[in-house]
C-alpha cells in the first residue's frame, strides 16, 4: 500500500479510538499497539513513517521509550498524544518532534502529521520534483511522469523516499539498507544495487549519484 505507516501505542482511552478512525478516515495505515513491548516487535518487523504515542499519568514510562528510539537513531517521526497539558514539556525533554492534547480538533491533528512528515523531507509542498517532468508524491508515495504514475516496487520506492530524506548528502548502503529494510530482515548489501539499478531505468541514470565509498545520493 503506497501510503504513509503511523504506528500508534494507544491507551484505553475512547479519544484514543477517535483518532485512529481519524487516521484511517485520511487514508493513512495504522498499526496499533497497546504496550511497550508489542510497540517494539512492531518497529523489529515493519516500517514506519511516524509514532503515535499515546502519553498519561499512568503511563509516563513511555517517555524512556522515546530516549530508547533516540538512542538507537531510530529517525521515525515521533509524536505525544498527551492527556493534559503537563505532560508536553516532558514530552519534549524527551525527544519527541511533536506533542498534542487529546482534544484536538480532526482537521490540526491531520496537518500536525503532515507537518511533520514535510520537515523530513525539507519542503512545504507535497510533491518534490526529481526533474521538470518527475515528482514524487510525499504522502501518497508516488512517482509521477507526466502526471502519470510509474510503478517501481515497494523496495525501489523505499529507497527513492530514504533517500529523498537526506537529499544532497550522500548516503552509506548501510544507512541505506537499515532504512529501507526492518530490523528482522536479513538483506544484503546486493539488494541494494539492484534496486537502484531499477529505479535508474524507470526514472533516468542522472537522479542518484552512487559512489563506492560514500554511497549514494540524489542528485537534484
């Protein structure tokens, strides 16, 4: 599914349900969780683009579980839902990019995400544009030309979406391949190439610069 993973660590709570109904009613795909260990083997077997971490007086241990991710350099976007107002400096003392009380309205929770996800990508539009005639769509995970979409594979579009993160600088297969792969996969470096390989042809030999020593990077 070409569309933007949120990972949510809820609590019992009914304003919980209600936003991940929001999530889903926008398109987006969500996991979800309901204590720290089953949020761990989520992130061991899958990706995501953001952490939906739910944030109250019962469960402040959550807070290290920020540290946790920050300490791994796990560079998902990781947003509080917070119960009450206290909790949001914490919140951020912890490392969080971003952190909301619960009664927030259906449309701000929806552009906060958006938000966060542009920072990642350095842009205030949804589109970036790989060439005049190639954009690749940051919510949706698309690939247009000329407006029309070209299929590359869940893998190649992993990597375009990485690398498209860290654009300007180049990035080691290593980085690359924990970034593209979840912890439980046993890829090789190979797999790599061969994508890129096919992301060259589909979209033109000139987009990614690849060097042995530093790795690759996007060349726009």
């Amino acid at each position: 599914m070409n569309t933007l993973r949120i990972l949510v660590l809820e609590s019992d709570d009914n304003l919980n349900f209600q936003i991940i109904e929001i999530l889903k009613n926008n398109d987006f795909y969500v996991d979800v969780c309901t204590n720290n260990n089953e949020f761990l083997e989520c992130i061991y077997n899958n990706l995501y683009d953001l952490y939906l971490i739910n944030i109250n007086e019962k469960s402040l241990p959550r807070f290290q579980l920020i540290q946790l991710l920050n300490e791994y350099k796990d560079m998902t976007m990781k947003m509080v839902i917070a119960s009450i107002p206290n909790i949001i400096k914490p919140s951020f003392l912890s490392g969080c990019d971003e952190c909301i009380i619960k009664n927030i309205d259906e449309q701000e929770i929806i552009l906060r995400i958006k938000a966060l996800i542009r920072r990642q990508f350095k842009v205030y539009s949804d589109s970036i544009y790989l060439k005049n005639n190639i954009e690749y769509e940051i919510f949706t995970k698309k690939v247009l030309i000329n407006k029309n979409e070209v299929i590359l594979g869940e893998k190649p579009l992993l990597i375009l979406d990485y690398l498209l993160k860290f654009r300007g600088y180049f990035v080691s297969s290593e980085d690359l391949e924990n970034g593209v792969y979840p912890a439980n996969s046993s890829s090789k470096n190979g797999s790599i190439r061969f994508h890129i390989h096919k992301i060259r042809q589909l979209i033109g030999n000139d987009i990614i610069v690849s060097n042995r020593t530093n790795g690759y990077k996007i060349n726009i």
